[in-house]
C-alpha cells in the first residue's frame, strides 16, 4: 500500500473518530458544555501523556514556544466549547458542515497574521464557501441564528488555533502539541465544572468517556495521516465526516438536514473540492519530475 493510501485510509478513520466523538456529546443529553468539553479533554489529556512517554518526547514543550502553544491552547478550547455548544442545538451535520469552514478561514488568517499571499482561487474558494454557509443558516427565514453563530464561532477560533501551528511547523512534536493542548483545556475548565456540575447518570458518563476516547483517535488520525501525504494530496477526504455525520443524525437522532442544508453542503464540499484540485495541479506544475505514486 503506498503513503498515499495510508494517508486517506488514516484520515477517513479520522473523520470517522471525530463523527463519533460528536454523537456521544449529542447522546449525552442535557448537561452543560463546559462539562462536556472537560471529560472529552479529560480523556485525550490521558491517552496522549501515554504517548509523550512512550515516545519520551517533551511534556510542554521549549520554553520558547510557550507562547505560542498558550495561544494554541486557548483558541482550541474556545473553537472545541463553541463547537459542542452547536451539537447540542442543531443537526448534527450542520453543526459539523459549519467547523469544516475552518480550512477556509485559515488562508484568510494566514494571509493576515503570517503574511501567506492568498492566491486567486483560494479567494473564489471562501467566496463560494461563504455562500454556502448562508443557505445552511438561513438568516432570511428568521431562524434562531444563535447557534448557527456558534458553529461559525467554532471554525473561527479553530482555523486560529491551526494558524498557531503553522507557526510552531517542526519546532515541537505532534504528541506534544496534543498533550499541552489537552492538559491546558482540563485544567482551565475545572472552576467552570465545579460551579456548574450537573449530576450524571452512569451512562452519561460513559457518552463523554467515549468522546474523549474518538476524539483522540481522530486527532492522532490527522497527525498521522499527513505524515504520510502531504495536506493539498489528501485533504478532501476529511469531508467525509460531515456524510458520518448526516447518516448519524438521520439513524441515531431521527434528524434530517433540510434541502438548504444540503444545497449548502454540496455548495461548501465543491469550493473545498475545487481547492483540493487546484492544489494538486499547482504542486504537479511545480515539481514536474515527481514521478506519480503507484496505486
């Protein structure tokens, strides 16, 4: 199997991991974000302090990238509260479509805050992207929009918390990355679980347990999936978490995106496509003499 394969295999896994991760937050029921969010950090906190031991990489991180792995860890948190804050009151596909806005918002950051040049058609890509989001909104049809808001909130605070990393590149270790980030997302939500605990029932708890666990698998799935492709070669086929996700809410919770969501799905999925395409051609151009991988 070539890197390539693996690559798409991992990262199909990953939307899966995080398709699921979303479900058992839904399943959870009525309990506040905040409490959410801490079991599932809880959990990823867990699992990745056994990976920096094992492969006895650093806890926190240089000192001169404390900065920047605080900033990572806060705009993750904010985008991950957001996020399930948006689980909670919309169809879960939606909620999903509206955090897959963030590859989008990235070139716009990076093009603000680290001066990256937007091309010419990843500019058509947001402009498209953006149209999209409006016919899952639907701001004309006086509905709630609050957490429709929150959805973008997530991808907001997301693509920022992405943008950090593309700052930090090779300087620290994915395992890491993960675990600072986890680590720092428990400890600041552990004021907010004491003044707002709502009582669990067993079964609850095992929702938000099981969230944590996918949770990790999708974002070990990612780190691992683009150590064996490149981003621009594989990324598309991270969209399949939002079609996990719409089989989810039509089986699991008996919700079904109405025709503008799914107008904008197909809208979004084809500026990420159309991105996805462009990519490739420009890498192709770029390195003519890279022989094609082997299927």
């Amino acid at each position: 199997m070539t890197d390539k394969n693996k690559g798409i295999i991992l990262l199909i896994l990953a939307a899966l991991g995080f398709s699921l991760m979303a479900m058992f937050v839904k399943l959870s029921g009525d309990l506040p974000t905040t409490q959410k969010t801490f079991f599932r950090n809880l959990i990823s906190a867990i699992i990745s302090f056994g990976m920096v031991v094992y492969y006895k990489e650093s806890l926190f991180g240089k000192r001169e990238n404390q900065s920047i792995l605080l900033l990572r860890s806060v705009l993750g948190t904010l985008g991950i509260l957001f996020f399930f804050y948006s689980i909670d009151h919309l169809v879960l596909s939606d909620a999903d479509m509206l955090n897959k806005l963030s590859p989008f918002l990235l070139i716009i950051f990076c093009s603000i805050f680290l001066k990256e040049k937007a091309k010419p058609y990843q500019i058509i890509s947001i402009v498209i992207a953006f149209i999209g989001t409006l016919f899952i909104i639907k701001p004309q049809f006086s509905v709630d929009v609050f957490p429709y808001m929150m959805g973008v909130l997530s991808s907001i605070f997301a693509a920022g918390a992405y943008t950090t990393l593309r700052v930090l590149g090779k300087k620290e270790k994915s395992y890491t990355i993960v675990f600072y980030f986890s680590a720092f997302s428990t400890i600041i939500l552990v004021p907010f679980l004491i003044l707002f605990y709502e009582p669990m029932s067993l079964q609850q708890l095992i929702y938000l347990l099981l969230a944590g666990v996918f949770a990790t698998v999708g974002q070990f799935g990612i780190t691992l999936a683009y150590k064996f492709a490149p981003a621009n070669e594989i990324s598309i086929f991270f969209y399949m978490n939002v079609v996990f996700s719409t089989v989810i809410s039509m089986i699991i919770f008996s919700q079904t995106p109405d025709v503008f969501s799914v107008v904008g799905y197909i809208v979004i999925f084809s500026a990420a496509f159309y991105m996805f395409v462009k990519n490739n051609h420009i890498a192709k151009n770029t390195n003519p003499m890279t022989p094609p991988s082997k299927q």
